[in-house]
C-alpha cells in the first residue's frame, strides 16, 4: 500500500517522533531522488498516496509535533517531479492554521512564544516555510504576508547575536527579546531551520542580501561552531561558560540536532551559489568551484579565498567561447564601509553593504574578477534577561565572526574585560601565528578568537 515509516500506521501520528520520521525521511529521499536514485521519487509517490487518503487524517490535525515537523514534507513533496495537487489539498485541509497565519502577518509576537498546540520554541521555523510553498503553489498572497511575518518576528525578537535562535524547547518561556544566556538556548535545529527558510526568501528575492547573512551567521557561529571534531555534534550553542560538549543532550544520542546539523552540512554547497537564467549570484565566499548554464550558454567559476581568515576573493572564469552573463557579488550587511570589485585588474564597479553589485558583460575563458572584502570589529552592548546590575556586557563581532573571549589557562578569574568597551578594539593586539586571536594589555591568559574555534576552555561571548 505504499507505506515505508518505521512506525506502525496509527503510530505516525500520535506523537511528534512519527513527524519528526515522516519529515526527515520525505527530505532524504527528495535529495536521493534529484541525485538521481531512481527508486527514491517511486517510493515517496507511494507513501504519499496511502497518507493521502489516510483514515487517521481527521484525527491529526497540529496535535504532538504535527504542526511543526507535520506540515513541511507534505509542500516539499508537491514541489517534486511526482508531485500531485493532492499533497497541497492535505496540507490546507489539516496543517493550515489561519488564525495563526493571521497572526504572522500582523507581527503578532504571541504567535511564537505562545503558540498554543505545541512547546513554543525554534521548531516553529519549519512550520513557516511551507507557507512559502503554499505561496509558490497557489498565489496566494496570505501566505506570503504569514511567512514574511513569522521571519521578522524571529529576527527582531529572538535571535542573538551571531545569528542563533534564543528560542528553544522545554517548560521555559522566552518573551521577545529575553535572550537568556543561561537557559537552554541556541539550539542547532533551529539554526538550521532558520538557514533553509531564509534559503526560500533568497531564493524568492535573490537581490535582498539580509536573508544570505542570515545564512552566513547560521553556518558560521553555529553550525561549524556546534561541531566537535569527529566526535559528534552539541545541543546548544551556549554563549557564556562552557560549550554543551558533556551535560545535556550531547555527542552519544541521535538527537534532533545532531541529525538536523548533519543535513546541513551536506546542504553546504547549496549556499554558495545561486543560478538565475541569466547569470549567478556569489552568496558566500569559500574555496569552491561551480558548472552553471544560463540562456546565454555555459560557464564556470573558481573562488580561491581563505576568508573568513583573509579578505582577500578572486573568481576565475571558465568558458569555452565568450558568453555575455551577469555575475553578481554580494557585499555583506557586515562589510565596514562601499567595497570596490576588479575584473582583469581595472575598478568596473563598487557598492554599499547590504546589496549585490551586477557585472554585466561578455566573459572570456580566464577573467579574474578580484575584491577585497571590508572586515572590521564591531561592538553590540546586551540586552536581555541576564543583565548583570553591576556591568555592562559587550559582544564582539568581526565581519559575520562572533568572537569569544577565552580563559586559555583555565584560571579562576572572571571573564570580564580590562578595557571599556569604547577601547576595546584600539587595544586589541594580534597573535602571531594565530590568526583572528588577540590579546588585551599584554595578558596572555585570556584570548579573543572566533567562536567557532572554542573547545572545552571557559568562555564568554559577552564579557
């Protein structure tokens, strides 16, 4: 009958493991299927049929985890080569909450924290993005309106700085902009979720550069950060203390997070590019290289960086005849000041942080296109529930970077900074041979680094 989930039939409803089984497997096998396994798409087509036409259908609605695993599988299945209108017509018909879209789209910030059916926490996310399927689907604009208002309200109410999500489940509540440092918080799934659904709007609005930093801060401060060696993955993205390495909901359990992290790195190629008909657009700065085809005809491009540990992109074009096509390069919501790009050494064009500069013209096989992209520190004084009355609190970010600073001898003073913050930076002095590290006033006992980089030492990311 088509069935394929390692949960008996009425199993799969009841409570959110059988969502979280029917959600994970439906992306697995939609990526297996367009990396060309060919049973893959056959079998997806099958289950979908008998759920479909369930008779536990009724019974589900948003109880026990459907609502936010429940509803995604059942959109991205539609989007598929074996699509059919009825996994649209489930999806409106059992998962659509009006009464919440509504509240989405007039920023309503109840509809996050007090989400009623469920623990209130970063699993909301992956129940915003099917909204933009439903959107892509039908047209409808209502949905479009719910989707742009669940983002903006995760934004400005509960993201930290570096980009994780200070939401997260369990019996605690999170008001909009608590930021607790202390309570469970920045868990990985909802970094990842956060990382697809602004996927979708970039995908959707290619020139607005805010959803690809969002991106960018996701990978960097939590996902490469919340990877430890080859020993596993952490829970939380703690920010002051000790990172979640040993307590909690570690590195020995088939967690949501290890799971979730574990898809995103293999989605990693997916953010460094993305093809348009007539050209692409350079998101993200890594050592890569990408085959694309637009109407225009087919070509190629390198990036040689080592950033974020050097400023320093080129891009290499590869072509076999000259093809006119447009390459459009981000420059950061971060970069410090207007950044200038080069193609074969000459200025063609410059733009200002947050947008994409177009070079429109007829590439020849070995175009260098060189930039250089303008780093700088940055302070961000801490709001939220763990005010400390007797001192302020700082974070320091460098480009996309959170910076840590680390008690590398593990001594017992506290992390707190011999400057003020409005001296932070002049004071700042680099470590040789360890790049992105610094010191303060000559103590070597402390470090700022990237937070990405910090293991086992006691830390803070707010001192």
């Amino acid at each position: 009958d088509g069935y394929i989930m390692a949960y008996p039939k009425n199993k799969i409803f009841a409570g959110e493991y059988g969502a979280y089984t029917r959600s994970w497997v439906t992306h697995g096998l939609i990526e297996a299927g367009y990396a060309g396994n060919q049973k893959a798409f056959p079998l997806l087509r099958g289950f979908y049929d008998w759920f479909n036409t369930s008779c536990y259908l009724p019974e589900m609605l948003r109880h026990a985890g459907q609502g936010s695993q429940g509803i995604i599988p059942s959109t991205r299945m539609y989007f598929t080569p074996v699509g059919k209108p009825k996994d649209i017509e489930v999806v409106q018909r059992y998962f659509q909450e009006n009464y919440w879209m509504e509240q989405m789209a007039k920023r309503e910030e109840k509809a996050i924290w007090l989400y009623p059916y469920d623990r209130p926490h970063n699993y909301l996310i992956t129940a915003i993005e099917p909204y933009l399927d439903l959107y892509r689907a039908t047209g409808a604009k209502k949905y479009l309106d719910a989707a742009s208002g669940g983002w903006e309200l995760y934004h400005n109410d509960w993201e930290h700085i570096g980009g994780s999500i200070a939401i997260c489940e369990g019996t605690d509540l999170y008001p909009p902009k608590s930021y607790y440092l202390h309570h469970s918080t920045g868990e990985l799934c909802g970094s990842v979720f956060w990382a697809f659904l602004n996927q979708r709007f970039h995908l959707l609005n290619p020139e607005e550069e805010k959803y690809v930093n969002e991106i960018e801060k996701s990978i960097y401060n939590n996902l490469i950060a919340n990877q430890v060696g080859s020993t596993g993955i952490c829970y939380h993205a703690v920010l002051d203390g000790h990172k979640d390495l040993h307590n909690d909901q570690p590195l020995s359990m088939s967690t949501c997070c290890e799971g979730q992290g574990t898809r995103m790195i293999g989605a990693l190629p997916e953010f460094i590019y993305s093809v348009a008909d007539d050209g692409i657009y350079v998101d993200l700065f890594v050592p890569s290289s990408i085959k694309f085809s637009t109407k225009e005809g087919d070509m190629s491009l390198k990036m040689v960086t080592q950033f974020p540990y050097d400023k320093k992109v080129q891009l290499i074009v590869n072509t076999d005849r000259p093809v006119n096509s447009k390459i459009r390069i981000r420059i950061p919501s971060w970069a410090a000041r207007e950044m200038f790009v080069q193609v074969n050494g000459k200025k063609i064009v410059s733009g200002k942080p947050g947008t994409y500069v177009t070079l429109s013209m007829q590439w020849k096989n070995d175009d260098v296109i060189t930039f250089t992209l303008p780093m700088d520190f940055k302070t961000t004084k801490y709001t939220g529930e763990d005010i400390d009355p007797k001192h302020d609190r700082y974070a320091l970010e460098y480009g996309p970077l959170l910076m840590a600073w680390v008690s590398i001898k593990d001594t017992k003073e506290k992390l707190t900074l011999p400057v003020t913050a409005d001296k932070l930076v002049k004071n700042l002095k680099a470590v040789p041979g360890k790049p992105l590290h610094f010191i303060l006033n000559g103590n070597t006992d402390f470090e700022y680094m990237p937070y990405l980089e910090v293991k086992e030492e006691p830390f803070t990311c707010f001192p």
